[in-house]
C-alpha cells in the first residue's frame, strides 16, 4: 500500500470516527476546529456544515469512503451520523450501507472470505495461522539474541536503541526540511 493511500484512509477513519470532515483536507472551504465539539450530533451538524464545498473524487475513492463507513457499522459505531458528511458527498446511501453489512454478516460471505488463494497473498485460517506462527517464531528468535560488547549487535535492546535513532533522524529532518522539498 503506498504512503499517499496509508494517509488517507488514515484521514478517512478519523473523519468517521469523529464525526469530522476536516480530515479530508480537499475543498474545505472553512476550517473547524472541532475537538472541542461534544456530541455526535454536534459533530455531524459541523461536518455537514463543513461539507458543502465538497466534491465528490471518484470512483476509488468512493469505495474506500464505502469500506469505511461499513466498518464503522459493522462495528456498532453511530455511522449514520459521524458519516453522514461524506456518505453525501460520495453518493453513498444508507440503504447500500445497510445491505453491504447484511452481506458481510451472511455465512456464505464468511465462506468465501475464508477460501485459500494460491499464488498471492492468503487470509484463510490456515495461512493465518501459519503466519502468525511464523511471526511468534521470529520474534522469540530475535529476542533469544544475547547482547553483544562488539559491533554491530543485533539483540532486541540494540535494535530498539537503532529504530529510536533513525526516528529521531527522520523526524528532525522531517520538521526541519524546506517546504519546497
């Protein structure tokens, strides 16, 4: 998944988990600051007011905004209001919502989700469980690394030490950086 998707449908969970269309960030035509807002309704009425210089961006889209909104109803959230800003604005209507997560919920979904699939990636229980095994195994491996007085050493401390030095780095040169980089 590339960098631009990853922020938006992390922007996408926040306007639908808030409430907020500011998240959105294209269009807006006054910025709300809407943290302090209490309320779902409050929320939504701000987000619909927000909204109204909103176009709709395509087809794409239109189906990570439809992916979210169901999980936030699959989820039990009060996806009718906190989601209603963007549902409008990418032609989204409550009915298909509402019959996508009675499809989902069906068993034949569940049955063809849980399918194996050769030659890419696989989410049936068995790969599942075979990759979480794999991934247990890996991090008991790496944490059985002792620690070592010579460099480089490789033993959980030391990578930690590295991960937290390279994000130092990153984010100082990040905050730093010209804006016309």
């Amino acid at each position: 998944m590339n960098v631009e998707r990853r922020k938006f449908l992390q922007q996408l969970a926040g306007v639908c988990s808030t409430g907020v269309a500011r998240g959105l960030g294209v269009g807006i035509l006054t910025a709300t600051p809407v943290a302090a807002v209490t309320g779902a309704t409050a929320a939504a009425a701000t987000a619909t007011a927000t909204l109204t210089g909103l176009r709709p961006y395509g087809a794409g889209v239109r189906a990570q905004v439809f992916e979210v909104i169901v999980r936030q109803a699959m989820a039990g959230a009060p996806w009718q209001s906190i989601c209603k800003g963007p549902m409008r604005v990418n032609n989204i209507t409550e009915d298909e919502i509402k019959a996508e997560v009675e499809r989902r919920k069906s068993e034949a979904y569940k049955e063809e989700i849980s399918k194996h699939v050769e030659g890419g990636p696989c989410y049936c229980r068995d790969c599942t469980a075979k990759n979480l095994e794999r991934y247990r195994l890996y991090n008991e491996r790496l944490a059985a690394i002792p620690h070592s007085n010579s460099a480089p050493c490789a033993c959980q401390s030391c990578q930690n030490a590295v991960r937290k030095t390279v994000k130092d780095i990153l984010d100082e040169l990040w905050n730093s950086a010209p804006a016309a980089i």
